[in-house]
C-alpha cells in the first residue's frame, strides 16, 4: 500500500468458522485492508455491509448461504468474493449477472490456493501429451460436496487442453466393490477422499506408454487460502469485472494461447 492511501474496507461472513476466522486474521495483519465487519449467522448481513462502508465481503459459509449473501452484497453496491463451493452453474450465473447489474466487481472461486492453481495451469500444459489421467482429492469429513470444485474444475479443464478430446478409462470387466473407479469426466477419473487432519490436497497423474507424471499440491492450514483471497479483494474493489478463477486474478496466460505460440 502506497503511503498516505486508504486501506480496502473488507467484511467477512462467517467469520468463525475455520476459514473465516483466519480470513480475518490475514486481513488483520495486512496493513492495505481493514476488516470493517466480522458476519455470522446470528448477525444481520445487510445492516454490517451498510454501517462498515464495506467494499467487499469474503464469505465462507455454505452453498444456500454464500448464494444469498453474495445476492445481498451486491444489491447494496459491495463487491462479493465468494470461496464457499457448491453453488452450482446457476448460481454464479446469478451472482455474475448481480454484479454487473450493480456495476461492481466480484467473483466466485472454488479454490483460494494459489499452489492449486498453479497445479491446474501445469496440469493443462500436460494434458495433450498424456493418454490417461487421474485426480485423487483429500478434504476434511466435514466438506459439504464431494468431488470438491476444484477437481471438477481440473477434470474439465484437462479435456479442454485436449479440444474435447477424452483420454483414455480403463473400466474394469469385474468390479467386487462398485465406485472403486471413482467418477469420470472425459475420461479422468476422480476420486475423492475425507479423512480428519486432512485440510484441502489434490493429485494429478497422467500416464502414457512406459510413464507417468504426477502433480501435487499440499496444504498444512486453512490460512493457505489467505494470500488469494487479498488477491481477490484487491482485484474486484479496483475493476468492475467478475472472475471466475484465481488465475485469472493472477494474470495467468490462457494455456490454450501458450500452445498456439509453441
């Protein structure tokens, strides 16, 4: 933050649950924000959103409640950053279409880690080269929707790097135990796991003739998802756009223009 500039007047809903309560702390500590309201479901959104002056509000609560306070967010003119996941295309259809009727910022982003988004991007530069891919994702018990967004998200995006075209699934001729195979999409198989002491993990590995590669990415705390949500609140206060993904917060090049200048 440039000396003499005001900080970003942030609220949190569902500031104590486990995400939210380091949100908080992330905007604490950072001296270009201020967290000006800290919303849970026994507080009246509307009336916090007003008397702070918010001009974003991060919400982590759940699916009926994130679609509802993003709603509210943007009727009253605040930019809403959505990381609650299970909305559905629906949804964020509506969220979007709020925000632009209000002319404000905002977004909604299955996945706050940058490292995950990082291992998406990767994830799509490998694709084409590969003839079978798998996705294992770990969460909490506690997780409201299982494949987690990001993993169909990935999923989707790696039939994408390969313009439609699916990869290969191996569907066994005898299955003991059904659902062993996991759910597909184009041909990648995903898996889910929810394990206690897990926070949020996810795996692709591609295989081809006589090798695989495998991509990982590890989280140790739910403070991971701090780092973009700032991203997040910086980018929808200062343009009046909606994202739908952290890297296009991050400024990542579509992978799709990067093969084309290979």
């Amino acid at each position: 933050m440039t000396t003499g500039e005001a900080p970003l007047r942030v609220a949190v809903s569902g500031a104590k649950g486990k995400v939210g309560r380091e949100i908080v702390a992330g905007l604490q500590a950072d001296a270009a924000f201020d967290c000006v309201a800290a919303v849970d479901v026994e507080d009246d959104l509307p009336v916090a959103l007003q008397s702070s002056h918010a001009q974003a509000m991060v919400d982590f609560t759940t699916p009926e409640s994130g679609l509802r306070n993003a709603l509210t967010a943007a009727r009253l003119g605040v930019a809403p950053v959505i990381g609650t996941t299970g909305l559905g295309p629906d949804g964020v259809a509506q969220v979007r279409d709020a925000c632009a009727a209000a002319g404000i910022g905002g977004c909604v982003i299955p996945n706050f880690a940058v490292g995950a988004v990082v291992l998406m991007w990767l994830a799509q530069l490998a694709a084409p080269h590969f003839d079978t891919a798998e996705i294992i994702e770990a969460h909490a018990p506690t997780k409201h929707d299982a494949p987690s967004g990001t993993a169909l998200r990935t999923a989707q995006l790696l039939v994408e790097a390969r313009d439609g075209r699916p990869f290969d699934h191996s569907t066994p001729r005898v299955e003991p135990l059904g659902g062993t195979r996991g759910g597909e999409v184009g041909g990648v198989a995903v898996h889910a796991l929810r394990l206690s002491g897990v926070v949020a993990d996810q795996s692709v590995i591609f295989g081809t003739q006589s090798q695989t590669l495998s991509l990982e990415h590890r989280t140790t705390s739910r403070a991971v998802y701090v780092p973009g949500v700032l991203l997040a609140c910086r980018a929808v206060i200062g343009q009046a756009r909606f994202f739908d993904s952290l890297d296009a917060v991050l400024g990542l090049a579509e992978v799709g223009s990067l093969r084309s200048r290979a």
